[in-house]
C-alpha cells in the first residue's frame, strides 16, 4: 500500500483556515429521527472559528437545529484528480432572531466542539475506482 496517496490529517488550526475560504458548505442535522444535509452559505468567526449562517425565521432548519448538536462539512475537490480537502466541524447550535431581517431571519451559529479535516492527494490513474459500479446484471 502506497501510504504517498493516503488522505492527510490537518490540525485544527490548518483545517479552519482551509474552511475559512469556502463559499458554500452542508449543515447536517435531524429530522424526525432521519439525516438531512441542506447546503448553505456561511461565514467563519473570528477568534473561535464559530460558524454563521442565517434562515428564514420559522424553518425546518431553524427549528431543527437550536440547541442541538449538529454537524458542518464544507471540502474543495479537484474532480480530474480527485484531490482538495474536507473539514468536518461538529457542535451545537444556537438560534437567534435577526433584528430588522425582512423577511424574517434567524442567524445560526454553531460553536465548534470537534473541527476534523483531510487533505486528499491525487489519485493514481491505477488507483482510481471504476466509472460506473456496476450492480451485477
């Protein structure tokens, strides 16, 4: 096993620098007991790496996250080579009004308990899995 192509661990710091330069990334939380990934736009916090993002008042989303314990993914992958990054923060999150939103918003904010990323190196074109999985017929 070649361990040059192997996914890198990043420390935290490394990891919410890299988060700090995307756009977009997925709130991952619960609904009725079932997974639900909604992506967003979002911005990083100085000082703590706190993550904000904002919603309609009186969403799912709203509703489903405060006070819980949620996830945030955001990555940046390379398609031809299959290289980029990806952090994982997780944390709770807390739901405030948005003073003058019109519509109403809310600003949500999740507090980062657990940050995780990787770096992934390119593929090799032999290591490469196959472009379609078959299923056997």
């Amino acid at each position: 096993m070649n361990r040059d192509h192997d996914p890198q661990e990043l420390d935290r710091d490394r990891a919410l620098g890299l988060l700090a330069r995307a756009l977009v990334g997925r709130v991952v939380y619960t609904v009725g007991a079932l997974p639900a990934v909604l992506p967003v736009h979002f911005r990083l916090e100085p000082g703590d790496g706190g993550i904000l993002l904002s919603a309609p008042a009186g969403s799912e989303l709203a509703r489903a996250v405060d006070d819980a314990v949620i996830a945030f993914e955001a990555d940046e992958l390379d398609g031809p080579d299959g290289s980029g990054w990806c952090v994982t923060v997780l944390g709770r999150a807390q739901v405030r009004p948005l003073a003058g939103a019109v519509p109403a918003a809310v600003r949500i904010r999740i507090r980062p308990e657990l940050v995780t990323g990787r770096r992934l190196p390119p593929l090799r074109r032999d290591a490469r899995p196959p472009a379609r999985l078959g299923t056997g017929t």
